[in-house]
C-alpha cells in the first residue's frame, strides 16, 4: 500500500514511517515544499536504508498516497488540510495530531474553547469533509517506534467509519511489533484519545520511561502479535 504521511520529521510521524516501510508499505512523504519533502525523506532513509519514501509536495502526496497519516503540531491543520481536501476524498485519513500546551507542570491537553473543533480529529473531518477520518496511535510512544521495538501496546482507534477503523486496526496488527488496534467507535471519542498523550508525557517525566498504553480484561479482543 502507498501510505501518505505528512509529519514524518516529528518523532511519532517518522516512527509510524519506519514501521509502515519494514511492513513492505510505500512511503509518500509529503511536506511544503519539494525542498522540505526531500529532506524528510532523506533522513527516513538513512534511518531504514531499505525503505521505499518517494519525497512530493502535500497535494501530490495526498494524491499519491491510498491512506494518509496526519502527523503535524495542531497549529497548522488550517493551513495544511485545506489544500489536500480534494485529493483525500474518499481516502482513509489518520488522525496522529494532539492539540496540548505546555505549564509549569508539563504538558496540558487542550479543550474546549482552546480548540477551533471538537478535536484535532473533527477539525482535519471539518476541513476535508470527504475524507474517512480515523484517530489512531496518538498514545505509542515515539522512540519505541523509531527502533521499532516490541512495543506490548494497544492501539484506541476511532472513526466514524467502521470499514476505515478496521483498515486502521488491521494496518496496526500487520506493521507495528507487538501493537493490537482496538475499536473504540466514533469520532465523538477523538477528544479522549487525543488527551490521553498529555497523561502520558506527564506520567513519563513523573515516573521515568516510556509508557504505552495496555488494555485489560477484555473477553473477545484479538490477543496482541507475539
């Protein structure tokens, strides 16, 4: 599959690149300009020499790309979506992005009126209404990925598509060691989800580590890749 991913310079963005490109998946690494895609890229391929990362600019690399991967700070969702919203009709579009300040105390998950939409996820559906908006691996942790590490980790998925999020799910189980997808219904649960990441940087800089989230006690979900 050719997966789109705007963001792949940002930790989680190049981690998910990685493991999507082991899996055997074509890389599109979309950015601003050709000059920054080229960049991006290149460093993708010095970190996993045997990946395939075709660097475009963002409309050409929503167009090339089958599913894309939204991995950006929130602060350009309006900029960066908007020109892409033809190009991702009808596509699966994964929400990556987590809207959080940073305080005296460490990292604050915005809400409310901090945030133009619902949640990163419903602004991203808001601005490319034609596009299947799924929210999935906000929570992995970044350098686990980037080694590609065993991670142990559930991955909470949401959509308001059941086909795209059991894309999602099955894309999860066949490219990141050791992660399940979990269905977790609509996109009314992005908002969750997205700051369920502020908890966790908060636990890792109180605790030390790198958390991922496991869920338990759950009867008929697949088990987790060995």
């Amino acid at each position: 599959m050719k997966i789109a991913i705007f963001g792949g310079t940002g930790d989680l963005g190049r981690g998910l690149a990685i493991n999507f490109a082991a899996a055997g998946h074509e890389i599109v690494v979309g950015s601003r300009s050709q000059e920054r895609a080229d960049q991006a890229a290149a460093t993708l391929k010095e970190a996993f020499p045997e990946g395939s990362f075709t660097p475009l600019e963002n409309v050409e690399a929503a167009e090339a790309g089958e599913l894309a991967v939204v991995s950006i700070p929130h602060e350009g969702i309006e900029a960066t979506i908007p020109p892409m919203a033809e190009a991702l009709a009808g596509k699966v579009v994964v929400s990556v992005v987590n809207a959080m300040r940073w305080g005296k105390t460490g990292a604050i998950a915005l809400q409310g009126d901090e945030l133009p939409a619902s949640s990163c996820a419903h602004q991203i559906q808001d601005l490319a209404p034609e596009a299947k908006v799924v929210v999935a691996y906000n929570n992995l942790p970044a350098a686990g990925l980037q080694h590609q590490e065993h991670l142990g980790a559930d991955v909470l998925v949401c959509g308001k598509s059941k086909d795209a999020r059991q894309q999602v799910i099955e894309l999860t189980s066949s490219s990141i060691p050791g992660t399940r997808g979990l269905d977790c219904g609509p996109l009314a649960n992005a908002l969750i989800i997205e700051g369920m990441t502020a908890v966790i940087i908060q636990l890792n800089k109180r605790y030390g580590g790198e958390a991922a989230l496991r869920i338990e006690g759950l009867e008929n979900a697949p088990d987790r890749p060995v």
